[in-house]
C-alpha cells in the first residue's frame, strides 16, 4: 500500500535510469527477516524476486534459499550460496543435509537439472514420487524432502492455491507410503517432510495444515522412517489493499511451532522448523515505476497509458490482481483531484491493463489526473514482479535499483534489443530430417 520512497527519491531515479524501472529498497526486506527471526531456518523462495543482488542481501542476512529450476540454482551459487557440501559428503546424511543453504523444490527433474543437483549436492524436495526414482537411480542416498499434498489447499486465486485434488503439486498424502517405499528402495536420505498449499493462505486454516503435518510425521515414524526437520512452506501475504490485514508472524510462528513440539515427541527427538516465504519478504519492499505516454477516451471510459505493460507486471493480467498506484509530477507533487482511469501498457494486447479484475473485467479506478510526463507508481511489485517479466513484443527487460538507505544501485541493466536478436543471428546448425 505505502510505499517506503520518497517523491524526490523516484523522480530522480527515473530520470537517471529511465522507466520502466523496478526499485526495491533494503530496509523493508531486512525488516521483513526480522519479523521471522523466532524461526530457526528462513528459506527464502528466490522465485518472488530472483536478482543476484536481492540473493546476497538475503544471504547477508543467515536467509537461505529454495531453488525451483537450474538456473535458480545456478543464481544461488551465484549469489555465494554454497550447495554447502560435496555430492559425497552429504549422500546419506540427512541431518547434516538438513542445514543446506539451498534445497530444490520441484515436481520434475529435467535432465540437466538432475545432473546439476546430483554435482551439486543440493538435497531435493520431491513433488513426485517419479523424482525419487529418478534420483534414486542417479545417486543412490542423495538427501530428499518429500512435498506433500495434504488434500486441501488455499490461495489468493485458484491459480495460485497449490493444494487439493485440482494441484499437480506434492506428492499425494494418500501416497506417502509409496514414496516412502521409493527413498528406502534407493536408499535415499529423508531430511523432512514439506507442505505448501498457496500464496495468500487463509489463516483460519492454518490449524488444519499444522495439523495436518503432525499427521504426516506421524504416518512417517510409523513406517520406520526418520525426519530432521519440517517445512511449513511460504504463503505469508501481503497487504495489497487498504484494510488487508499485515501477517502476525509470531502467531503464525506459534502454530507452526506447537507442532513441531507434537512431531517431536512423536519422533523422539529435536526437529527443524522451517518456513519458505517469497512474497513476504520481498513484494512491499518494491515499486515499478513508469510514465504516462498517453491518456484517452473511448466512449465513457478514460484511459491512462503507461510505458509498462504486462511484459512487466504479469499479475493483473493473469490473476486479476490489485496493486495500488500513486502519480508524481516530474517535479514530485501529486496532481490535485482525482479521475476514474484505467492504466493499461503499450502492449498489442486488450487485456494489457493493470486496472483489471479476475477474468479481465475492467475495474476503473480514482486516481490522481495523471498527464503525459507524469510518473505512474505501481506499488507492493516487488514479488513476481520482475521475475515474472517477459519479451513478448520484443521489448527487452527493465532495469532494477536497490535502495539502501540514501544510497541507489544499479542491480540489473536494461536489456537491449540487440541482446535479443542475438540469439537468432549467426546460427549454422542444420539438418536432414527422417521422412
Ligand atoms: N514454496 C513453494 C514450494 C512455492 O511453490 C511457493 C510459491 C513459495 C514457497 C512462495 O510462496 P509465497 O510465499 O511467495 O506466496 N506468481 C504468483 C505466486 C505463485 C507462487 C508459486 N509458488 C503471484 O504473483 O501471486
């Protein structure tokens, strides 16, 4: 909602590195870790916002890090994460496992990413028992959190809730016996058991999910395996609007935490707590500037065209999503009064609009006059936001900034058009097809 900027502090960003920029500042995310200090292990889910220059920030702060892809894995070691261990090393000893700075969360495992997380070392936290095989075959005792779908879900959209019978993610609870059966077949080395069932989970139901993980180590023991450590998963949200309720982390970490002391008792011994957020750590600590290029009508609807579209920010487009805006003048005030508008890209596309709802009604909004030359603020982007852009239109990534208190970084360049085309210049590979 608020944004942690000054008018004079984006003004001058913008002219300097021009738009559409993305700019982050430090002492939110930092603020954000504290706020989850009660919890042994924060992993943070580099997908909200996967910058090499956010990574250390986090890193610098004891903040490890979940990888969902080889190059997020790749950025973390990047980034001076160590995978902590060699291949070797850890094969077999999940205790030690258990404190790795990176794990990698998946429902597959392509064939490079296999590879690379078998040299790398990096336990893996299965969404499917095909990985365990999988892994198993490839390095028998590698270290594996099992992901579990507990059989419900929640979220702040039905794209976003990653549990029940409609998610392809985890591994099924009714099927905890089978993977079971796949780690001690390849003799794999169970670290823990993980579940997260959506972004912007309803905490009326997180009794249920705590409950329902207790079950699980439970089930677990009981089939003669050990476990380390458990993971509560992200999903901490956001107040994107007016009247959202802030997450109370201690609240959050007391449920998490009362039962872990209830899995521990049943494992006999002391457990990992760990807790995996992207969004909280990183969305209000961002702002996606842009400029007005444009205003128009058609019929009774006006129109504020900016610089950015969802090239940039995906999250109206794809999940009718809120994020409040403000307007500067380029000599910082805020235009006086206020018109319903809505703000939509440069995009070639009708449902390039920030102002939409789910299914891509428009949904007009009172703001601040905006005039050609002013600058359009778009709030709380700082999680999926850039991680989420695009090329589509050939238009080339934007540049990101991090703040840190009165200092401004350059953390990404601009993309070039030339960096594009590159990739589809100067190729010679060709050959004969079978009929
Ligand atoms: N852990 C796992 C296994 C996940 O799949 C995710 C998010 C997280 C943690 C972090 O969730 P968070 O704390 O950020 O809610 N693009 C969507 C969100 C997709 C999240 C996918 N998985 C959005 O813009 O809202």
């Amino acid at each position: 909602m608020s944004i942690p900027f000054s008018a004079a502090q984006l003004t001058t960003l913008a002219a300097r590195f021009g738009t559409p920029l993305w700019v982050y500042d430090a002492a939110t995310i930092r603020a954000r870790i504290a706020a989850l200090a009660a919890f042994e292990t924060v992993r943070y889910a580099q997908k909200a916002c996967s910058n090499l220059h956010i990574l250390q920030l986090m890193r610098a702060q004891g903040v490890r890090v979940d990888a969902v892809s080889r190059g997020e894995v790749l950025r973390a070691l990047a980034a001076g994460y160590t995978a902590g261990h060699t291949a070797e090393r850890v094969r077999g000893d999940a205790a030690r496992a258990a404190a790795a700075e990176i794990v990698f969360t998946a429902d597959v495992l392509d064939h490079a990413t296999l590879a690379c997380v078998v040299a790398q070392g990096v336990p893996v936290n299965a969404g499917s028992i095909d990985m365990l095989h999988q892994l198993g075959r490839a390095a028998p005792g590698h270290p594996v959190w099992l992901r579990i779908n507990p059989g419900f879900g929640h979220g702040h959209s039905n794209k976003t809730n990653t549990g029940g019978e409609h998610s392809k993610h985890g591994i099924w609870h009714a099927d905890l016996g089978a993977a079971l059966a796949a780690v001690r077949a390849h003799g794999l080395a169970l670290v823990g058991l993980h579940m997260h069932i959506g972004s912007g989970v309803d905490y009326a139901h997180l009794a249920q999910v705590c409950g329902a993980m207790v079950e699980l180590v439970r089930a677990t023991h009981a089939a003669g395996h050990d476990v380390h450590a458990i993971s509560a998963g992200g999903g901490l949200s956001t107040p994107y609007r007016e009247g959202d309720a802030a997450v109370d982390t201690q609240h959050y970490h007391s449920l998490w935490d009362a039962a872990r002391r209830e899995a521990e008792a049943i494992v006999g011994h002391a457990l990992g707590l760990e807790v995996e957020p992207g969004r909280y750590l990183v969305a209000e600590s961002g702002v996606l500037l842009c400029e007005v290029r444009a205003t128009k009508h058609a019929g009774s609807t006006h129109f504020t065209l900016v610089d950015a579209g969802f090239t940039e920010l995906l999250r109206p487009a794809m999940y009718g999503s809120y994020h409040a805006m403000s307007v500067l003048r380029p000599d910082g005030s805020t235009p006086p009064g206020s018109r319903t508008t809505v703000v939509a890209g440069p995009l070639c596309e009708s449902g390039d609009v920030f102002t939409q709802g789910e299914g891509g009604v428009l949904l007009p909004r009172p703001l601040p006059p905006a005039q050609v030359g002013d600058l359009l603020v778009i709030h709380d982007t700082g999680a999926y936001g850039a991680s989420m852009s695009s090329n589509y239109n050939t238009r080339p990534l934007a540049a990101e900034v991090l703040v840190d208190g009165d200092q401004a970084r350059l953390i990404r360049r601009r993309q070039t058009v030339e960096e594009l085309l590159a990739l589809e210049q100067n190729l010679h590979e060709s050959m004969a097809l079978p009929r």
